[in-house]
C-alpha cells in the first residue's frame, strides 16, 4: 500500500503562494488553487494552469511531464 502523506505541513493562508507551473504569485492560498505532493514535495498550480493540465494532473503525471 502507497503511503500518500506528506510530512510538511500545509501552506499557511497568510504566506505568499507560487504557482509551480508559471511562478504567479498570490498572497495567502487562494481556494480556487490546485496543491499537489509529487516526490514528496508539495506544489501548488493557480486555478488556470491547473484547468490547462486537468487530465495530466487526474492521471498524477508529475508536472514535469506537462
């Protein structure tokens, strides 16, 4: 059985967030924002970069393959 935690927390509302996809930046954590653990790193995508990749990221392709 695959264990899908993470140990990290998640991010703050109050902290900056950075889109992994195209390095927007927002302050807090938008609730309309996409977070995903890939290789045990947890990333986050702005609600347009995740609806351009929505199949990639239903599939759990790792963004690097996006």
């Amino acid at each position: 059985m695959v264990n899908e935690r993470t140990p990290e927390p998640a991010q703050p509302r109050s902290a900056a967030a950075v889109c992994s996809r195209c390095g927007t930046t927002a302050d807090g954590l938008p609730v309309t924002w996409t977070c995903s653990v890939e290789n045990g790193t947890r990333l986050y995508f702005r609600d347009t970069c995740a609806r351009d990749h929505l199949r990639s990221i239903e599939s759990r392709v790792d963004s690097a393959w996006w």
